[in-house]
C-alpha cells in the first residue's frame, strides 16, 4: 500500500529542499556534462578504451559508443548511465536543482489560483455594483492562497 503524503509532510520536504537549494544552485554548474559526455571524459580520464569500458560492462564495444553518444544527445537512459558508472567505479547522482525556492513556487501557483476564482466572483459582484474594497480583496485573496497550498489539486490546470 503506497505511503500517504500529508500536507505537512509536504510542507517540511519543501522547507528541506529549500533550506539545500542554495547550496545546490552553487555547485551544480561546476557538474554540468562536459561537451564529450561524462562518460566519455571519465573513460579516457582513466585511460580506459571503449573496449575495456565494454568489457567491464559485458556489451559490444558499439553499445558504449552508442552510450557515449546517446548521454551527448540527453536521451540516455538511467539504468544504462548507472551501469556504466559502476563499471567505472563512480558513483551516479541523479539530482534536480530547483531554480527557486519550491515554497515560492507553491505559494504562487496557489494564489494564481485564487487570484482566478477570486476573478469569476469579483466579475459577478462587479455586475452587480457590489465590488469589494481593495483591501477586504487583498485580505481575501490571502486567505484563499493560504487555503490552497496543500490542498489535492493545486497543480492541475484542468481543474477550476
């Protein structure tokens, strides 16, 4: 039976991640792929041919070279870079740095949704001459953006 996710556990993976992502963002660029591929950089780093690396991981040699070029053309796959790692004694890490803090992410996409249903509302009251103050929608638009962000749903723009 899969694990349920609370909103508080979601709420503390996003304030650990956040609390990292700074550390992240400064040492990500230092990884990014050299031009070769990382696996082709270690390789001939370690003075190994594409028929050793082939040996170590029991392929053709024409398997590591289509390795090769399919990590230069981002479409290799993780099992296969995993495999090749070990067979170079390396470790693979597999990360996503976010670009922003995932609790600014949230908080925006839960008041854009807000701001869109406090918009149908506010049209109708509009019609009506009845529109709020400035501030009681500001006020409003608050509390709905704080109501929405762990609620199921956030995410989905099919959803209205």
């Amino acid at each position: 039976m899969p694990k349920v996710v609370t909103p508080q556990d979601r709420q503390y993976t996003r304030q650990l991640i956040d609390s990292r992502r700074p550390t992240l963002a400064d040492v990500a660029p230092l990884f990014d792929r050299p031009q070769p591929g990382w696996v082709a950089t270690i390789r001939q780093s370690l003075g190994m041919t594409r028929r050793d690396l082939a040996k170590r991981m029991r392929v053709a040699e024409s398997t590591v070279a289509r390795l090769e070029a399919s990590e230069c053309a981002a479409t290799i796959q993780l099992d296969t870079l995993h495999r090749a790692a070990e067979a170079m004694d390396c470790e693979l890490h597999y990360v996503l740095v976010p670009r922003r803090p995932l609790e600014d992410m949230v908080i925006e996409q839960a008041r854009k949704r807000a701001a869109a249903l406090m918009s149908r509302a506010t049209h109708t009251m509009l019609l009506e001459d009845q529109k709020p103050s400035d501030e009681s929608l500001q006020k409003l638009l608050s509390e709905m953006t704080a109501g929405r962000i762990d609620k199921p749903g956030l995410w989905d723009d099919t959803e209205r």
